[in-house]
C-alpha cells in the first residue's frame, strides 16, 4: 500500500538552490532527504505543547473530525 504524501514546493533564490545542491551532495544525499532532515531537526526544538488543536485554530480545523476522532484520548 503506498504512502500518501503531501507536496510542498518552495522558491529559491538560485544561489540559495546551487549552494543547497552543493552541500547536499557532499553529504552524499540527496536536496529532499536533506531539507528534510534539516527540518526535522529544527521542528525537534519546538515545544510540544505548540502542537495541539488548542494552541492552534488551523490544526484544531484539522484535527477535530470524525474520521481523527478514533486517536482522542490515546
């Protein structure tokens, strides 16, 4: 069963591009697998507590639904 995704696109200024691809391939990764990691790493210094319906109206509209509904209280 394949995975759904969700798509983010960004512009760059393509210097940013080139010097994102440069470094990526230093890594040995690729530019995906890098800003990914780049990003979890920075979402890992959030507080938790700022992920919640009831810090955030946008995640509370995602969130609180039926289908969501089976993970209250997990």
């Amino acid at each position: 069963m394949a995975t759904e995704r969700a798509r983010l696109t960004l512009d760059l200024d393509p210097a940013f591009h080139t010097r994102l691809k440069v470094v990526s391939v230093r890594k040995g990764t690729t530019m995906r697998d890098y800003c990914i990691e780049a990003i979890e790493q920075k979402l890992a210094q959030e507080p938790i507590e700022s992920l919640s319906s009831e810090t955030d109206p946008v995640l509370a509209e995602l969130w609180d639904n039926p289908e969501d509904a089976v993970y209250d209280g997990s």
